[in-house]
C-alpha cells in the first residue's frame, strides 16, 4: 500500500468488487447515484464502476455531500494504516487529532504542537485528506456520538457534550447530515439490531458498574493475541495493570479526567470495556486503547515483506499477524524502559510498583485490583533520587529524564518526530541504542525501530544463522524495512532462553 491509493482507481474498483475487507479504512467510495459512502468490503451488491468516486477520508465523503452507508457503517472501519507508518505532518497531524487536540485546543493548538502555522496544516491535509482539521475533528464527532448513541441509554444531551458539541443543535444536525437519521432513529435501529441478535444468541452480561462503556475495537486480519496480550500480562505493573478473566486491564491518565480499559482479544474483533471519569474522555481512550494494540496495521503488507526473507519466511506462516505491543502513555513507558535497564523484568515490575504505591494517584476499581494512575513525570519531579533502590548511574538516568519531561524540555507524544526525538534521548545520561530504539518503537510507534542489541534478539539470530553481532545484523535487516519493530516481534518468539537483564 502507499500514500494516495484513493487516486488509483483501478485498484479501488478491483477492491470493492471483490469486497476485500483488507482495504477498509484505506479509502472510502462514493457511490455518485444514491449520495451514500462505503467501506470496501460493503455487503451490497457493488455499483456500476461509473457510478463510484474514491475519497482518502470519511471527513472527505461528507464534505462532499455523502451520507454513511448503513449496512457498512464506514466510521466504524480500522483507521488508516498510513498515520502510524509515517512519521510526517499530515501523519503527526491525524496522530493528533484522533487523540482529541482539536475539539481541546482548536486547530492554533494543533499547528502549534506540530510547529508549523495553521494555514499550512490546513494546505497540507486538504491536499492529502481532502478535509482540513476541522471536518476531521467533525468526523470523529459524529462517529463518538453515533458509537454512544447505539451502546449506551444516555440522555441525548449528555451525549452531545461527550462526543464535543458545542450545541444540542449542532450534534443534531450533524449526525442528521452523515448518517441520514435523526440520534432518536439510530437508537431505534441499533435496539431493532440488538433484538434481532439476541433472539438466537444469548445476551451479554450487564455492565456491573455504572457508567461503563462496552465497544468492538475492529482490526484488520489477520492479529496474533499471543505476543501482543502475553507481553502487556508479562509486564504489568501492579496497581496500573493486569490480567484478569481473559482480559489485559490498566487505569487510564485521560485529559479530563482517568479510565480504566479492559481489552480482551476475540476472533474478529477486540472487546473493549471503558469506564470513564469524564464522557468528553471516550474518544482519546478508544484512540489510545487501538494504539496500545496496534489495530490499525496493515499485517497483510507487513507480513508479505517479512516473509520475502526466507529465514523469517517460517516464523511469519507460523503466526501471522504479530502486532507490536505499544503504550497508552508514551512518557509512562519511558520511565518504564529506564527501570528495566539491566535487570530482569521482575525486578524493573517491583521497581514500577513501588513508584506507583508511593506517588500514583490512587483510582476506584469495583471490578478489580487496579488501584492507581502512573505516577506523571510532575508528581516524580521531587523524588529523593537515594529512595531509588538502583545503582546511581541509573538513578542519575531516571532523574534526569524525570526532570526533562517535567519541564517540558523532552516531548514523548503521538505528534513527536521520531529521528528528532530518539536523538535527543540518545544525549540524555545513560540513554543508549537499545533504551532509545525500544521507546521508539514501543512509545513513539516507529515501525522500522529495531534493537540489534537485544540479548533475545541476538540469540534468536544465533538460532536461525543470522548474524549475531549489533553491525551485521543491521545489515542483515536492512530488507526488513519499513518494518524492523514487526521483525523484532517475530524474532522474539523463536527465543527459547528466558532473558535474565535487559541493556542500556
């Protein structure tokens, strides 16, 4: 896939009539005799190919006019693979604006955080996306309200002000307008499709807390859980984190308030359960919840390119659809990878807990044993460096990273600029390739990241007659690119030795 497949209209015909679920959230079509727009994979019979037009965004369809299928419902389709391979503006940008910043800070917010002026974030988009931020903000408004509106029985007011109206009016007319029904119908429709199931299937469990939130996180096929949940269970850090009943839980630092999600993996979707201090929250959680999975890859495209490598070729037809673990929290990450320089993940595990008892901000959990917020970069800037219990090079490392993010000197965000940020982190005391490189990949989403210094990743190279030394392996995996973070993945799960330190 590249940047612009909306343009080659040859290629999206031959997608929507086969009804390739793959490109969903790739492009949208326009269907230019019924003003609707779809996904690819829509379940109707395709129209005429001269009937249909090809848009790079929703926000795009209905600036245009169209109206939201209803038997595909397209805002509920994955998100553009694109945002998370790329590391610049228009990427940065959407990076953003699903994390909420332009219903908080208006777009002067959003051009500010990614330093360029509004006129040229809106140029940009406009020319990329066909929609500038606002109808993109706009867009997403409609889909949070729409999502609220189907699952939940709150009072149309409140769900205007969750979703980031400014008016009853407004969040009326705009969901009239992409979806072609009133709030009232949508609800009626969504109960009418609630019957229709439910009368052969049995019903789900009633939340048990009041004002839970239970949403379908959908992924493009094909996803491997065990990597990805088994890692986030591997590592939690107790009081944020943990397994329970099938399903990875951790509290939430939300810009209006805090959450706790349970994700739980299922075979075409993941189940996604939010319970949320502040509704205006939904979004930026749902938003962070999909990043911390990597839901919006596109396997398929990774997975064909790894598997041109004949020695990764086995490991990738093994277990497609490896995911790489991310972070709801990229500053809480940092601090993480830090505390687990050259120990084992047990001991970097009580090193987290202990900061969480002593500065995390405590959280209710009547569902289980979540019992506090990471403590934020702020809360840590008054450590006693000597209640460290860590050799004080280490300490040294934490504290000064502490101090950067608390003043602001050190950005770690969804809009951060990957090369920029990972070498600024290298000029930080003890910061070195693998630190750096794991909190690219993990915290800042770089899909090319890759640790050649890794003592798992060179035994696995060892085991599969690669080459082990950090030089010749990077070598080696220069035909991995764009994606060296999914090749790590694969590699990690040939290893068959338990990794007793990790390095700086």
């Amino acid at each position: 896939m590249q940047n612009g497949m909306h343009s080659d209209r040859e290629r999206c015909v031959r997608a929507v009539q086969s009804k390739d679920a793959r490109f969903d959230g790739w492009f949208f079509t326009a269907v230019l005799t019924t003003g609707i727009y779809c996904r690819p994979s829509c379940p109707v019979v395709p129209p005429k190919p001269e009937n249909m037009t090809f848009y790079p965004s929703a926000a795009a369809c209905q600036q245009a006019g169209f109206r939201a299928c209803k038997r595909c419902r397209p805002d509920t389709s994955p998100g553009s693979p694109e945002w998370n391979q790329r590391a610049d503006l228009v990427a940065r940008a959407m990076r953003l604006i699903a994390d909420g910043v332009v219903d908080r800070e208006g777009v002067p917010g959003l051009a500010a955080r990614l330093g360029y002026s509004s006129r040229q974030v809106e140029r940009q988009l406009r020319a990329e996306l066909g929609a500038g931020p606002l109808a993109l903000a706009r867009a997403q408004r409609a889909q949070t309200a729409r999502l609220l509106i189907e699952t939940t029985a709150l009072p149309m007011a409140d769900i205007a002000f969750a979703a980031g109206f400014a008016s009853i009016r407004t969040f009326n007319d705009t969901v009239r307008e992409v979806y072609a029904l009133s709030p009232g119908d949508l609800r009626t429709r969504a109960a009418a499709r609630s019957t229709s199931r439910t009368a052969t299937a049995p019903a789900p469990a009633a939340p048990t807390t009041p004002g839970a939130l239970s949403l379908r996180l959908p992924f493009r096929a094909p996803l491997n859980p065990d990597n990805l949940f088994g890692h986030l269970a591997a590592t939690a850090v107790p009081g944020v984190e943990e397994w329970r009943d099938g399903a990875y839980r951790r509290t939430l630092r939300l810009p209006y308030g805090n959450g706790i999600a349970a994700l739980t993996p299922r075979p075409d979707h993941i189940a996604c359960r939010l319970t949320l201090s502040d509704l205006r929250d939904l979004p930026v959680a749902i938003s962070r919840c999909r990043r911390l999975l990597d839901l919006d890859a596109d396997p398929v495209a990774i997975d064909d390119q790894l598997r041109a490598d004949p020695v990764l070729a086995p490991l990738v037809d093994k277990a497609p659809g490896r995911r790489v673990p991310r972070t709801v929290d990229e500053a809480e990450f940092a601090l993480r990878a830090v505390l687990g320089q050259q120990v084992s993940t047990a001991a970097a595990r009580t090193h987290a807990a202990r900061l969480v008892t002593a500065h995390g901000e405590p959280v209710d959990d009547p569902e289980g044993g979540l019992t506090h917020l990471f403590p934020s970069a702020g809360a840590l800037a008054a450590l006693d460096p000597e209640s460290l219990a860590m050799p004080r090079t280490r300490r040294t490392t934490f504290t000064t990273l502490v101090r950067r993010l608390a003043d602001g000197e050190l950005h770690l965000g969804a809009d951060s600029d990957w090369q920029e940020t990972r070498t600024r982190l290298l000029a930080l005391p003890g910061f070195g390739p693998w630190t750096a490189d794991v909190i690219s990949m993990r915290a800042l989403g770089d899909p090319d990241a890759f640790l050649p210094t890794d003592l798992g990743i060179r035994r696995a190279a060892q085991e599969l007659g690669l080459p082990s030394t950090p030089a010749a392996l990077t070598a080696r995996a220069a035909a991995w690119r764009p994606w060296r973070a999914y090749a790590v993945q694969y590699l990690w799960a040939t290893d068959s030795h338990p990794i007793n330190f990790l390095p700086v």
